[in-house]
C-alpha cells in the first residue's frame, strides 16, 4: 500500500508507524484506518519485526475524529458497511508487542486506537479522553472492552460517561499508561522498551503470552490454566527453551531461533460448556 496519513519504517527488528497528519493533529481518517491496519498485518507477518512502536507526527497523538466536516462528521452511513472499529486488525491482533507511544494528545478514537496496545506511554502535559458522549455519539473501537480491563469499572465509567479529559501524569496514577513522561522523552522511552524485546526475549514465546493474555479476560480460570499449559508443550520441544537457559548460564544474550508466525502452534481449542 502507499502510505499517505500514515509513515512506517523498520529499523533493526523494532517497526516504528507513525499517525501523520500533523496540520490536523493527526486526527483520523478512513484512509488513516486502512493504513494502519495494512501496517499491522506487514508487522504480524514479518519474521523479522520483534516490537511495534505507534507514535504521532507533530505535537499530538491523534486528535480522534476529523470534524473539518461540521453536522457530517457522524452522520449516518450505509448500516453494512459501518464499523465502530475502523482498524483491522486491531493492535491486540498483532503477534508482536505494540507499545503506544502517546507523544501528544490522544483524544476519542486516537485514546481507544492508543489502548488496543499491549503498552501505553503517555506525555505528562497532554490531555487523553474520550469526549464521544459531548459530541452525541460514543465511545468506539473497544474501548468499552478496554478500558475497564486496564482501570477498573469505577475509572472506565467516570472517562466514559462524563467524556472528561485527563492529563498524562492522572492517565498513569490510574493505570490507562505505564508511564508519564516529558513528551520529548516519549518516543525514546517506547523505543528502548522495544529494542529490549528484540534483544531479550524469544519472539514465539512473547507471541504465545500476548495472545493469551488478551484472550484470558473471556476464559474462565480453568481453561486458561489449560491453555498455558497446551501451549507450553510446543514450547518446551522447540530449540529456544534450550537456548534460554544456555544463554543464562553463559551470560551471554540469547540467541533466539524460532519466529512469529513461521513457526507459531495449533491455537488451543475451547471446550463446550457442559
């Protein structure tokens, strides 16, 4: 695809996607949406991406909606064409780490893009909200899903429902990110965190665990107790689990042989409910 509101680049394993329309304040677009997602599913099948990184152009994050159309901007479209979730896959999809750098604001749609990653790093002077229920409609891209995975319910409703703002320094004290930094050091942050992934840990076994735990929150306790321990087996008859432990012993960084997707397993199976 040619990327137009969107830059990419690949640098030593750590993909970098970047939101740009920075004149708009990177605020979304549709075609925003199609890039985004084609820039997920190079990551997802690109042996050679460890970590993704997802950041802003310019001084903000991601405005949310592009308003520049007045009463149009949520008019009603054709129902089977609609989505709420504009971006597919979603970042949770991804079998990478992606790490949301919020270098600047992130408001409505940029917020729930920004939480579909598996970590959040936020600007300690930028405002984050969801301002949906202000505007006559509501939140979207699951973030109702999200958000009280991350929060809690109390902070998921009270973020929800007043569509109040919050700065970078509250968004970390609740949790929505791991840290609050000058916005200056954002990006940098979320890039070392990256380069540490490629560096120090197995591709397949951070893929395996990512899945997981997303998917844990609709698993009861027992079955996901099954899950971990299906998905060991394949992992513990492959060569990292070999390498691992050698590469400790030897004080050395591992030497990690087995990818994402090339050599991912059968994904567990659900069992019906009896």
């Amino acid at each position: 695809m040619n990327y137009r509101d969107i830059r990419f680049e690949i640098d030593a394993g750590v993909a970098t996607i970047r939101l740009h329309r920075p004149e708009q304040l990177n605020a979304f677009s549709g075609r925003m949406g199609e890039e985004l997602g084609d820039a997920y599913r190079r990551c997802d099948a690109d042996d050679e991406v460890r970590a993704v990184v997802l950041t802003g152009s310019g001084k903000a994050f991601c405005a949310g909606a592009d308003m520049a159309g007045g009463s149009e901007t949520f008019a009603l479209r054709e129902p089977a064409a609609f989505s709420a979730s504009p971006v597919s896959p979603p970042a949770w999809e991804v079998r990478k780490p992606v790490i949301a750098a919020m270098n600047g604001h992130a408001i409505g749609l940029g917020l729930s893009l920004a939480l579909q990653c598996d970590l959040q790093f936020a600007a300690q002077d930028a405002r984050y909200g969801w301002l949906q229920v202000r505007r006559g409609v509501m939140p979207d891209a699951g973030s109702h899903w999200t958000l009280a995975r991350v929060v809690g319910t109390q902070q998921a409703a009270r973020l929800l429902l007043t569509g109040c703002k919050i700065d970078g320094r509250e968004a970390a004290r609740i949790g929505l990110a791991l840290e609050a930094l000058p916005a200056d050091e954002v990006l940098p942050r979320a890039l070392a965190m990256a380069r540490e992934i490629k560096e120090q840990t197995a591709p397949l076994s951070v893929g395996l665990s990512k899945k997981l735990l997303w998917q844990a929150w609709t698993l009861e306790r027992e079955e996901a107790l099954r899950f971990e321990t299906e998905l060991h087996l394949p992992l513990m008859a492959g060569s990292d689990a070999v390498e691992g432990p050698m590469a400790w012993l030897e004080r050395r960084t591992p030497r990690f042989s087995q990818r994402v997707p090339r050599d991912w397993p059968s994904w567990p199976r659900r069992r019906p409910r009896s």
